[in-house]
C-alpha cells in the first residue's frame, strides 16, 4: 500500500511539474509576442517624434505642473490591489480585467516609456476631442479612442512592416472596404479624419458580430474569422479571457495593451505624468479644385513645407491630384484666407516645374539606370547625414543607387529614418565623368522613363472601360495596369496564375 501510495505521489509532482513547465513555456511565447507589440509600438513612437509639430516643441515642457509630486523624474509606485481597484472602478461599457498581462503594459506606458507618453498626452489633445465626436455618431463608446495608442502612437504616418497604415493602422484591403481611397497619389489611411470615420464603423460592424466590445477589440486586430474561430474551438464560450488560450499570439497581448493605456492616460496624474505642451497648429480645410504641389503652398505664401506635409499625411507626392469634385486640404487656420484670396496665383506659381514631378516610387521603379548592386568593388565609401524629409528613396536617387543597397550597406531592414544618421553609399570613383554629369544623366533619363510610363497608363487607362483583357506593351508594369482598370497587383497575379511581376510584350492578362 505505501508502494502505490509512493508512486502515486510520484506521478502527482511528475504531472505537476509537466504541468509548470507548459505553463512556463506558455508565458515564454507570451513574453516573446509582448516584445515584438512593445517593439512596434516603440518603432511608432521614434517615428512620432520626426513629425514637425513635435519638433518644434523643442526640450520637454509640460501644460500643466504637477498637483501631487514637484520633482517630474519621480516615478510612483502602486501595490496590485490599488491597480485592481482603479480598473475596477472606472466607468466603462467596455468589460476591463486587472491582471499580470495588464499589469506589464502599466509598465511600458508609466514606467519605460514615460516621455513618449507625455508626448502623446500633448498630442491626444489635439486628436482625441476629434474623435470623441465621430465616435458618438456612430455610438462607439468614447473608450474605444485609446486603440490608437496601441495601433499608432497617434502617429497618422505610421506604416506597419505588413503593409498598415495611419493612426488606425488600416490594411488596404480593409480601407478600401470603408470607402478609403488609395492610389499614387493619395492614401486616405493617413488622414485622421477620414481614417476615423472607417474605424468607428468598423468597430461598429465587429460589435454587431460579437455584441461585446472586448471581442470587438480582439477582432480589430485579428480579423472576426480568428474570434470566429476561438470561439468554435472553445466550445462556444464567448468571453475573451475564456477564448484567451485559442486567439492569434498578438491578440492575447493586444486588448490587455489596451486596457494598460486606457487605465495609463485616465490616471495619469497619479503616474506624475502630465501632457507635453505640443503646439500642433489649428487647422480648416480649403477644398482643392486643381491639381497642386505643397511647394506651391509653402513657397508663395511663406510655410514651412514640413508642417504642410505632417498636417497633410494623407498626399503620399507632396501634391494634391485633380478631382472633379475638388480635394479638402489642411491648412493652419492662418494661412486660410490669404490661401483663398491668392489662390489664383499660387495655382499658377512655377506650376511647368512643380506639376510635373511625379510620385517618388514611380520613378525609383522605373529608372533603367539606378544601380541595384550591393556590390562596393572600385566605389568610393561616403557618409551622408540625414536630413529632414529624407526617405530612403530620396537619397537613392540622389546617388542612383538602390534602396536595397543603402539597407544594405547600413544592415537597416526598416524605412525608418532619423535625422543626424550617418549612412553609407557607395558611389563611383572619379574618372568616369564628373558626379555633378552622372547626376544630371540619371535625372534625364528618370524624365524620359516617367514620360515613357505616363503615356502607357494613359493607353492603358483608354481601354479599361471596356474591356477584362489587357495586352501588355513595352513599358507596361503590374502596378500600372492595377491602376488604370482600379484593381490591385495581387487580384491580377492571381487571376492570371502569375508567380512574379515580369511581364512580356504581347501578353494577354485578364483584368476584371
């Protein structure tokens, strides 16, 4: 009997231990999708500060002094029982849970990060009173606001490695689902107004799925076929904490992210963290009846371009494009009515050199001569310091070099950049013409591709009406077609079985 009662004993702790290694293991999965949020909610907050309005902020300042602590580094400290209990008392139709998982965002948010928080504090006052009331149209509780923390920094040019983008991170496919438009020239992703709409009914169609806003939550990140699925798989239990174990890796740390911002900047007072004064200028929206270069703008009537670009994310060229119906603008409420009355003339300013510029990646993509070799054999090694408003793409064709070569010279796999950075270009030795010639070559020949380009669309866009075929001529790309018929690469490779984007003369490619 004491044999059994030995080996039973035995089993018990076995099983036991089995059980603590599982859940160790689990954690470490957790920990693992917890750093890779924090790291892209990191990357979004280093992009937050290049904008121009945080900038000119200058050294940190704060919009109010602290009530509670005089020294502004202290950082207080609470037990679990009063996070417990705050949570627990804050007024929401959304159901919020205290616990370990919740308790690690409090302390990116309060702790870790408690600079950039006092940035966003500075911003969201700009932003949130925006949204508050376009969330009240479409009855999304006000809460819901603080997904934006976790989605962009309330950063509107925040660009995700899988292809989101704006302040509500909006895949394309799903944008365009709520009426957002995108094209070479604009993406209404970026644009904090438009983009809000699509979020509160998104938001408002998920809820009408699920009749739960947590689930809602989980949902806007992971699409409703994943909650769909946890669902199903957990027998039909409808609470996120009970369909925690089925969700995709990143859900399970995205509605406690949320919950630790929404606890974070409802008490932030109690974190002695107060809002940075960030001077975002006050804008009006002038309508737009003709195709028009920020530079226009900016040189004619003395702004800076930058505070145009960052109150305009949604222009992707540095230009609004003609549409029949006009195009809404962002401009600082004081450079409105000298807009309006000198309109005429801003129009008209340099307009032969302005218009004709063509978006940034058409030309990178199409320029016969840029080097994609990352290859440094017989080039010279120079430093270049990035400057404000510099894109990769930029400097790439500035030296006729690839993108992808810079990364890889400087071991970046991201398009962030910040200013003061030193990178690496390899250009050509001296000997084969001045650089100043080779430059001036390189802008001759992107001139006559965009030309070769811009006319090809134009036959393209000639028969799209009328037809789901397309015969590709010379100088014809995927991306080119998808825009002259209005549908995307993906839908034309897969209609057509096509494995890469190589195109020949005389192929015929259904298109619709």
């Amino acid at each position: 009997m004491r044999k059994v009662f030995v080996l039973l004993l035995t089993m018990m702790m076995l099983c036991m231990f089995a059980s603590a290694q599982d859940t160790l293991v689990a954690y470490q999965k957790t920990d693992s999708t917890e750093e890779s949020l924090i790291r892209n909610y990191n990357t979004q907050l280093d992009s937050l500060v290049n904008l121009w309005y945080v900038q000119k902020a200058g050294a940190l300042q704060f919009s109010e002094k602290s009530k509670r602590h005089h020294d502004s580094t202290y950082v207080p400290e609470f037990s679990e029982k009063e996070y417990k209990k705050r949570i627990e008392q804050m007024n929401s139709v959304v159901s919020l849970t205290y616990n370990a998982k919740v308790q690690t965002y409090i302390n990116v948010y309060a702790n870790k990060r408690r600079n950039s928080v006092s940035t966003m504090l500075g911003v969201s006052e700009c932003y949130f009173p925006i949204f508050e009331d376009i969330f009240e149209q479409y009855g999304v509780p006000q809460e819901l606001k603080y997904l934006s923390i976790i989605e962009s920094a309330l950063n509107p040019k925040a660009k995700s490695p899988a292809g989101a983008r704006g302040i509500w991170q909006f895949m394309p496919s799903t944008g365009k689902v709520y009426g957002l438009k995108i094209n070479s020239y604009l993406d209404e992703r970026c644009d904090p107004i438009k983009s809000t709409h699509a979020a509160a009914q998104y938001l408002n169609n998920l809820h009408s799925i699920f009749d739960d806003w947590i689930l809602a939550i989980a949902a806007y990140n992971c699409g409703p076929g994943n909650i769909k699925k946890a669902i199903a798989r957990s027998g039909g239990k409808k609470d996120f904490w009970d369909i925690y174990p089925y969700l995709p890796k990143e859900t399970r740390s995205y509605v406690p992210a949320f919950i630790a911002a929404y606890y974070v900047f409802e008490h932030h007072e109690l974190h002695n963290l107060y809002p940075r004064k960030v001077n975002m200028p006050q804008v009006d929206t002038v309508i737009v009846q003709k195709k028009l270069h920020f530079k226009q703008i900016s040189e004619y009537l003395n702004v800076p371009l930058k505070e145009i670009q960052d109150v305009n994310p949604q222009y992707k060229a540095d230009m609004v494009p003609y549409s029949e119906e006009g195009s809404p603008l962002y401009l600082p409420v004081e450079i409105v009515s000298p807009f309006i009355r000198q309109q005429d003339s801003i129009y008209a300013y340099k307009d032969s050199l302005f218009l004709n510029l063509q978006p940034e990646r058409v030309v990178a993509s199409t320029a016969t001569n840029v080097s994609n070799s990352t290859s440094t054999a017989g080039k010279t090694k120079i430093y270049y310091t990035v400057k404000q408003g510099d894109t990769y793409s930029k400097i790439a064709s500035k030296y006729g070099v690839s993108v992808n070569a810079i990364k890889s010279w400087n071991h970046k796999s991201s398009n962030m950049l910040h200013i003061g950075d030193k990178l690496v270009v390899y250009v050509a030795k001296p000997g084969g013409g001045s650089s100043a010639q080779k430059q001036m070559e390189v802008a001759k020949n992107n001139v006559s591709v965009q030309k070769n380009v811009q006319k090809n669309m134009t036959a393209v866009s000639s028969k799209a009406e009328n037809s789901s075929f397309h015969t590709v001529k010379s100088g014809d790309t995927l991306w080119g077609i998808s825009q002259a018929y209005g549908t995307t690469v993906e839908n034309i490779k897969t209609m057509n079985g096509l494995t890469s984007t190589k195109l020949s003369p005389g192929m015929s490619l259904r298109v619709q």
